[in-house]
C-alpha cells in the first residue's frame, strides 16, 4: 500500500477521534447540549471518518457500531431540527 495512502486513512482515522471524543466531551462537560446542531454534527463527521478507517482496516466491528451510531444520530437530527 502507498505511503500516501496509508497516511490518509491514518489521518481519516485521527479525524473521527478527534470529532468524537470532541462532541462527547463538550456535552460531558455541559458547554454544548446533546441536542444541539453543533452535538450531532460532529458526531455525524466523527462517525462518518470513523467508518472510512473501519472499512479501510477490515474492523468490521467499528464500521457496524458506527455505522448504527451515525444513523441514530442522523434521525435525531431530522426529528430534531426537521431537515426539508
């Protein structure tokens, strides 16, 4: 596998992380509401970057859990804020 792709996954990988732990963070520490645009959205990338580097590493575990983490957080977003 090229360098240049193996550093693209990592950094898919580092991405998802970071907006994850991000998200779960700021809500723990009540700066922003698990309801808020701002929550869902950054669980929404994290999970999306999560799944990139999932598929990529054969972790089918991670792409599933994630998978089924972005859905939920996606239909909450719609219920929440009603996309058109």
């Amino acid at each position: 596998m090229p360098l240049a792709r193996k550093i693209a996954i990592e950094a898919a990988g580092w991405t998802g992380a970071v907006f994850s732990l991000s998200a779960y963070s700021l809500n723990s520490l009540d700066l922003i509401e698990s309801q808020s645009i701002a929550y869902l959205v950054m669980n929404i990338i994290g999970c999306a970057f999560l799944i990139i580097y999932a598929v990529c590493k054969k972790a089918y575990a991670s792409w599933v859990l994630n998978g089924i983490w972005l859905l939920m957080t996606a239909v909450a977003l719609v219920k929440i804020y009603g996309m058109p």
